[in-house]
C-alpha cells in the first residue's frame, strides 16, 4: 500500500539482542531455560498458594497475584525472541506487535499497584497488628487485587489508541528483542510527540505516585520495627519485608531509569540490557526472592511434596 512516495509498513523484522550469528544459538538455549524457569517458578508458587491452606492470608493472596502478572509478563516477550534468534527473518504484523505490547503494558502496570498493595499490607500488618484481621479481610483482599488487574488492563488501552493514529514508513526494522514503543515511535512517518508525551505524563504519574507510597509505608514500617523490645520480633518483621523492599527496588529502579528520563540518554545497547532486566530477569526473579528466604513457603513445598 503507498501513499505518495511513502510505503505503508505492515510487518516488522525485530533485530533481538545481537546480529553475532555464532551467539543466536547460545542465546537461544540461554533464554529458553530462563523462560521455561521463569513460568514454573511464578505458577509453581501460585499452585502452592493454591494447594496449602497455610498459605490462605492476604500476603500470599498479593503474592499469588503478582506471580501471575510476573508470568503474563514473561510469556508476552520471551517466546517472540527466541523466535527471533532462530529466524532473522520472521517478520511480526502490526496487529501482532501492539498486541504484545498491549500485555506487556497491562502487566507491567499491574505489577505497579500489586506492589503498593503488599507494601500496605505489610503496614497494616507491623503497624496496625490488631485491626489486621478487619482492614486486610478477604473480601477487601480480592477487591485490591481487581481494582490493580483493572487498571493495569485500562492503563495501556490509552497508549494504544495513540498508536493506532500513527503510520510507518521509514522502516519495517525495530533494532530491539520486542515492540518496545520508543522504539515504534522512531520508525513512525507521523509526528509521535503527542504519544511520547502522554507516555511520559502517565508513565511518571503511575510510576511515582506508587513508588513514594510504597517509600511512605516501608518509612512507618521501619521506625516501627526499631520501636520493638523484642530483638525476635524485629527480625521477623524484617525477614518478611526485605523480600518485597529489594523485589521493588529492582523492579522500579529499571522501569523509571527507561521511561522516566530524557529521550536518547542511553546507548542502544545499555536500552537493552535495562528492557531485559525489567521484562525477563525481574519474573525469574522474584517468585525465588519471595520464596527461598519465607520459612512459610519452605514448610508449604515440603507439606505438598510429602503428600
């Protein structure tokens, strides 16, 4: 299809992580282990949650809700570049590109306010022990958990009715390992400043507001902490925080380090090692960070293997 000179681009070739021919396959089996890794590990932990009615409180509810954002997340890029390394020629439809970055977007999203939410349950739960059972019920559980899912799903929807008005034509290359949408924006015939500056106004708006309020409640979570007499219960209120403190200080420090800052700030090839932080290492990551050092999540395995 053309307009004037211009052709219309419908389907783009996506370059992956490198244009070595001797590491496609080296890369190929590196990230298959780590995707394969990843979706046991994050469905792994919401089937324990599931099987071990030990694990039937509001933190592991969170958990089991971020594991599935975590997997949503992984499934929405790893599968296309291992196509990718395998095939430099295989080409992905415009449908097909907004689509995934529509999940990964949701996802990504989502995680955002299932991060606030555990950091609030955390408070109630070191602050406010015994109004715990009342603010922190089931009920008021699943409807954080709806509420975070909902927005993360609307989020992006705004992102890509923008996109839908732009046309591409300078090329049907984007040098990255998915639809990243900086890099749809540098491939557009159409001025893009609008869609960069409403993903910038969100981006900042979602990604700041979430991280002080999980900074506010990890504050009165900590002076509480060093209020305590008992040097035990100081140490478990520890041990049950850090877990989520570090899960969200990599998961943020990535996510505003890419889209909370000046365009072109980066070289191309440090853009990608921080996209492959946030979209594929943070999901292998976190259903061990969450789980190896929880003497609950231990017992739970041990409990469903011994049945």
């Amino acid at each position: 299809m053309s307009e004037g000179n211009k052709t219309l681009v419908t389907k783009f070739v996506l370059t992956g992580l490198t244009q070595r021919p001797w590491l496609q396959v080296l890369l190929f089996l590196l990230f298959l282990i780590i995707c394969l890794t990843t979706m046991v590990g994050n469905l792994g932990l919401m089937a324990l949650i599931w099987k071990d009615t030990h694990l039937h409180t509001p933190m592991y509810l969170f958990l089991g809700g971020l594991a599935f954002a975590d997997a949503c997340s992984s499934s929405s890029i790893t599968p296309r570049m291992l196509v990718s390394f395998l095939d430099k020629t295989a080409k992905i439809s415009l449908a097909e590109c907004i689509t995934q970055f529509y999940f990964f977007a949701s996802s990504a999203t989502t995680e955002c306010f299932l991060l606030v939410v555990m950091a609030y349950d955390r408070y109630v739960a070191i602050c406010n022990p015994l109004l715990y059972p009342v603010v922190m019920s089931t009920r008021i559980c699943t409807h954080l958990i709806s509420i975070s899912y909902a927005i993360g799903f609307l989020h992006p929807l705004i992102h890509v009715s923008l996109l839908l008005r732009l046309t591409f034509c300078r090329s049907n290359v984007i040098y990255y390992f998915y639809c990243e949408i900086l890099q749809l924006f540098k491939i557009s015939c159409n001025d893009s400043s609008i869609n960069a500056l409403m993903l910038l106004i969100f981006g900042a708006f979602i990604q700041i507001s979430t991280v002080m309020t999980i900074i506010i409640s990890y504050t009165r979570v900590l002076f509480d902490i060093l209020k305590k007499k008992s040097e035990k219960g100081r140490s478990k209120a520890f041990s049950t925080c850090s877990a989520h403190m570090l899960s969200v200080s990599l998961y943020y420090g990535t996510l505003i380090f890419m889209y909370v800052r000046p365009a072109s700030s980066l070289a191309e090839d440090q853009d990608k090692i921080y996209s492959l932080f946030y979209t594929i290492i943070i999901p292998l990551l976190n259903p061990f960070i969450y789980s190896l050092r929880n003497k609950e999540a231990i017992g739970a395995l041990r409990r469903v293997a011994k049945k």
